[in-house]
C-alpha cells in the first residue's frame, strides 16, 4: 500500500493524471470493457447510496414522488420538440434490431437483418419525450396539478472523450419532472430546486457553489431558462454540479398536455426538469482530496471511523472488549464504524488504505495505550494526530466528525473565494484565465463575444450569479454596454 500511494501523481505535477490514479487506488471505479463507461465498484458506489438516500429524502419533502419511465424511446418522440432534438441529436445511441442469429459458421452471432424495427428506439439521454407523452394520459383537470414526479436511472450520451465520473458514455443520474397550473408555479419550481441542490452540495458534500442562470447559448436543450450550481475544483476549473430547467410551454404543447381550468378552459401546462448525477462524485473527489488520496466529508463517507487494535493476542482480546460499549454507542448515533483486527495485514498497510480512502476519523490502541486508558485519534482532513483519553470516546468522535465536515466545507470556501476575481481588461483575462479561477466580467450579452471568448481562451458563461449585486457596465470584449457581469471560468 505504500508503494500505491508513492505511485498517486501528485496534485502539483499533473493534477489531471493525479485524479485518474486516485478514482482507480481508492477502490471508486475502473474502466468497463465497453468504451466510454465504467464500473463503480462497491466502495464508489456507496458514495453514490449515500448522495441518493439524502437527496431521494430532500425531494420527497417538496413533494416529489419516485417513479420510473422506459430505457428506450421512439425516435420520433424525439422529433416533436425540434431545440430538444438538435440538443441531443448527436450523442444518441440507436436501437434498429431486435433480434441476433448463429452466424454461418457458427461460431457467432450476427444482427438478423429481418429483425429490423419499423422504428428506430433512442437509448435515454434524458426523459422528457417519454415523460410527456405519458403525462398527457395523467392530466385533464386543474385538480391534478401540480404532478411532480422524479426517477433515479442511467441514461446514455454517447461521448469521445471520457472520464470517470465527470464524463462517461452512461452514467447514472436522477431527473425530475413536474407539471404546472401557472407559469409563476414552474419557474419558483426550478428555482426551488436549484436551492435543494445547492443546500445538498453544501452541507453534505461541503462543496460550496455558485447559483444562477445560464446564457442562452448555454441552456438545456428546450429550455427557457437553465439554472445551475458551479463549483471551483482545486485547479481553478469550474464543474457544473446540478442544473434545473424552466421548460415552459415547449413540451406540453409538443405532446398535447392540456388541463381543464377551474374556469373551464382548456390550457397547456407549465414544465420544469431537473437533475444531479454521479458527477458528484468527481466533484466530491476534486474539491477536497490530497496527495495522499480522498478526503471525504463525513456526511458521505461509507465509512465514517476505523478502528486498529495493535497488540499480542492477550491484549487484542482486552482491546476488543474495551471497545465494544463504544462502537455500540457510536452505530446507534447512526455512525458507520469498522473494527479492523484483521492479522494478514500489517498496521503501516491499514493505515494508508484507510487514509488513501478517506476514512474520516482513524482511532488506534496498543498495548500501552491499553494500560493508560489513551487512544490515538487522527484526523483525516488535517492528518493531525492526538492521544485523547479513552472515557468518553463515542461523544468525542461524535462532534470530530461534525468538526471535519465543517472545516473541510471552510477550507473549500476560503479557497474559492480567494479564486475569484473581477475583471475588465480582455487582454488581462486571456493570461489570468489560463492558471484558472472564477472571473467575474461585464457581457453585452451577445451570443457572438460569448462565441469569441470560448475560441479565443477556452473558457465560457458559466452563468448570471445571483450572489453579487449587479450594476451597469461595459463589456470587456466588445466595449459595448453591460447590464450585469457574468461568471467565466474553464470548465470540466
């Protein structure tokens, strides 16, 4: 094990290769035998559990409820909302038979050409198109309004370039999808969740985020308005986290979803969408971690406390005793723990696996701890160690494990907000945006300097933010008039 942690890049040297090794080491996933996806292996995957339990919890408090939607959907679905098409057109994957047959050799399989669909099926790379089709069999009257309904799936986008997490062929996410009387009650919808999303990424996977709204250019495909969350990883590059559409009228008028009004009117309902993925957990993973693996904040650790007895056969019966009452008191807390006696692996090795994965609190006791009623604590935010008196150990690791969420969510903030920076000189912009950061500029608001600045540095809008109070200017592209400045940064 030390030697896989002397083989981690270092963050400093190539912190894109530093990410790749740390999803593989850290036991979060691998690449499959199928291009572009990946496996998430168990570990990883209980990141993912934990995400969702919090998150499934959130959305069911605004009213949401889970449903779920077929895999694959009749590509002329697709046709019916023009902007929504030429959106997704191009990273669709295709269902044109339905049956395999022997080979002539027979030793194989071949597509049966007289298996051919009368219509193709897209595989989902997203759901509105099914969805809609099927609200239109749910609502008729103003009294089923608003139906507001969300599935956790996979969905499939077919890319070139992948990574793990931030951007693979299939991943898993999950969508939202909700049906209005009103306008108004849509567009506080989306925003509403656009809050939910932020309030999850904050204070449970202690990323702080920037909220607003997306250019025009950069809208969900069908959309009126996209809002989004955006993260600053630790190279200065932007990850959107979470977005949330105000879809209008675009869809139900596209699938004929009308309702009757209480004044007996027939009208087309109002829409929103919205959706996190597994893509959290590269932001999770980029925002917090080390050279020496993850940081994980305890909210969302898999596990939270690990702890390693070392001691002659004697001693590891008595430490094992002692801890008993204690491990007890911290599961009925809700707090995952792991006693690990295993004797096929040497201290030294447990403990860079378990720092290497980002086990939030790490408890050791030998043999003279034993005899002075002392354990060693460590800290895996900080890697700082004490030996703390074993009496009230379970209260103690207890408010640790709040203590590291807060502080990682400190440190990431005060990161991010030393990161940003206003700007009004292009050229002075083109040189700072290489090293990265959040760069707050006056736009004119066209889509052609949006279209320049993205040739010209790689980098684009990432939003309006609503956290700065805007006051007129002039754009430093153009030199036109600016009504507000906007966040650029690069971006994953």
């Amino acid at each position: 094990m030390a030697k896989e942690l002397k083989e981690l890049t270092k963050r400093a040297d190539n912190y894109s290769q530093w990410y790749n090794d740390l999803v593989v080491k850290a036991d979060l996933a691998e690449q499959s035998a199928v291009r572009g996806c990946m496996v998430i292996k168990p570990y990883g995957y209980a990141i993912w559990e934990k995400m969702q339990q919090q998150l499934d919890k959130m959305f069911k408090e605004t009213g949401a409820q889970n449903a779920y939607f077929p895999l694959l959907i009749p590509k002329s679905f697709l046709s019916r909302e023009a902007e929504h098409v030429e959106g997704f057109a191009k990273e669709c994957a295709v269902v044109t038979h339905y049956r395999l047959k022997t080979n002539d050799t027979g030793d194989g399989v071949v597509v049966d050409p007289t298996a051919k669909l009368e219509e193709e099926l897209i595989v989902r790379p997203t759901s509105e198109t099914i969805i809609w089709n099927t609200y239109k069999n749910w609502i008729h009257s103003w009294r089923d309004l608003p139906l507001m309904c969300n599935q956790w799936c996979n969905v499939m986008r077919w890319e070139m370039r992948t990574r793990p997490f931030l951007r693979t062929s299939e991943f898993l996410w999950q969508e939202g999808h909700t049906a209005h009387a009103t306008r108004e009650e849509a567009e506080e919808e989306a925003q509403k969740m656009l809050k939910v999303y932020a309030k999850f990424a904050e204070e449970w996977m202690a990323v702080p985020v920037m909220q607003g709204v997306k250019s025009e250019t950069e809208r969900f495909a069908g959309a009126l308005d996209t809002y989004t969350i955006e993260a600053m990883m630790q190279d200065g590059k932007a990850l959107q986290s979470g977005t949330s559409h105000f879809l209008g009228q675009n869809f139900a008028k596209a699938f004929e979803v009308t309702y009757l009004t209480k004044e007996n009117k027939q009208e087309y309902v109002w829409a929103t969408s919205w959706g996190v993925s597994t893509r959290l957990i590269g932001a999770l993973i980029m925002t917090h971690s080390d050279d020496n693996g993850l940081v994980l904040p305890p909210r969302l650790a898999p596990l939270q406390v690990v702890i390693i007895p070392i001691g002659k056969n004697e001693q590891q019966d008595q430490i094992a005793e002692k801890f008993q009452p204690v491990i007890e008191a911290l599961r009925a807390k809700g707090i995952t723990v792991k006693y690990d006696d295993a004797d096929n692996k040497r201290p030294g090795f447990k403990f860079a696996d378990y720092e290497l994965k980002g086990v939030p609190v790490r408890i050791v006791m030998g043999g003279r701890d034993l005899e002075n009623g002392t354990v060693e604590i460590m800290r895996r935010d900080t890697l700082e160690k004490e030996t703390v008196a074993f009496d009230g150990l379970a209260e103690r690791i207890e408010n640790l494990l709040e203590d590291i969420q807060q502080n990682i969510f400190k440190k990431a903030l005060a990161f991010r907000d030393a990161h940003i920076y206003e700007c009004d000189d292009y050229e002075e912009f083109k040189e700072k945006v290489k090293d990265g950061g959040f760069f707050l500029c006056h736009w004119d608001g066209t889509a052609e300097t949006e279209a320049k600045i993205k040739e010209e540095t790689q980098a684009t809008i990432r939003c309006v933010p609503f956290a700065f109070e805007q006051t007129p200017g002039v754009d430093m592209v153009s030199g036109k008039p600016s009504k507000c400045r906007v966040l650029i940064a690069r971006s994953y």
